[in-house]
C-alpha cells in the first residue's frame, strides 16, 4: 500500500476517532501532497520517497514554528505544533542513530576520498542523497564536520 493511500485511510480513522489535531495534521500533508502533483503539470502521481521529502519539510517547519513560538511565550500555539509533528512524523522511516550516522559518515568520506574541510561540499552531497529520509540535514552536516575538521 502506498505511503499516500495510507494517509488517506488514516485521514478517515482520524475522522471517525475525531482527533483533531492527527486529523488537521494529515489534511495538511494531503494538501502538500496534492500541490506537489499538480505543481508537475497535472495529474502526476508521486512515489513514496517524494512524499516522504514533503513530510520531512512539513515537520521541520513545525518545529521551526514551535520554536519561534516558545520564543515569544506563546507556548499553546508552540504545543500545537508539537502535537501535529508527532502526528505526522510516524510516516517517516526510522532515523538513524548518531553511532549508524556517523560509521554511514566514515563510509562516505572513505568512497568519495575527502580529506580536509575543503571537500566537505562533496561529501554533503553524497550524503544527502545517500541518507535522505534516514538522517535530518543539520546532524548530517555536523558529523560531517566533525570527521573532516
């Protein structure tokens, strides 16, 4: 079953079991998720690793936006947030632990030859596609850091 039609079956559970905000959260990746097909020229269909892009980019603005929340003391609005990104977060594969990112790391900086913090562009590449959906951006980037520097 594709990533999309389970969302859909858990949109109508969400309605069923009225929970509001699992119900909010996934309306809002559909919407994202019916955006990105048609921003393709319509009626163009998505695969799994696409939606799991959208939903990667939906639960860091959330916490970006929870953030900017507790900032400003307004930590109703920073708890909603952090309600939705639970919600939608069990949709994305399991995360790498810090020990599996960084022996991913080694091997990458192995293959691709990198030996100073000059090459850590070409390494950022090969591990942001390598890893994408595995690891967030900002750890990759540090553990990179920290083996090069």
């Amino acid at each position: 079953m594709s990533l999309e039609v389970t969302l859909n079956n858990d949109i109508k559970e969400a309605m069923k079991a009225k929970d509001r905000v699992r119900l909010e959260a996934l309306r809002g990746v559909k919407k994202e998720v019916l955006e990105a097909k048609t921003a393709k020229g319509g009626g163009g269909e998505l695969d799994d690793t696409a939606i799991v892009k959208i939903i990667q980019k939906m639960v860091k603005q959330r916490k970006d936006a929870a953030a900017l929340y507790k900032e400003q003391n307004r930590e109703d609005l920073a708890e909603k947030e952090l309600e939705e990104v639970v919600a939608i977060s069990g949709y994305l594969p399991a995360q790498m632990s810090k020990d599996e990112l960084t022996a991913a790391v080694k091997a990458i900086i192995e293959k691709t030859g990198a030996t100073s913090m000059k090459e850590m562009g070409k390494v950022m590449g090969v591990a942001s596609k390598e890893l994408a959906g595995k690891a967030d951006g900002k750890d990759i980037s540090a553990v990179v850091k920290e083996l090069l520097g």
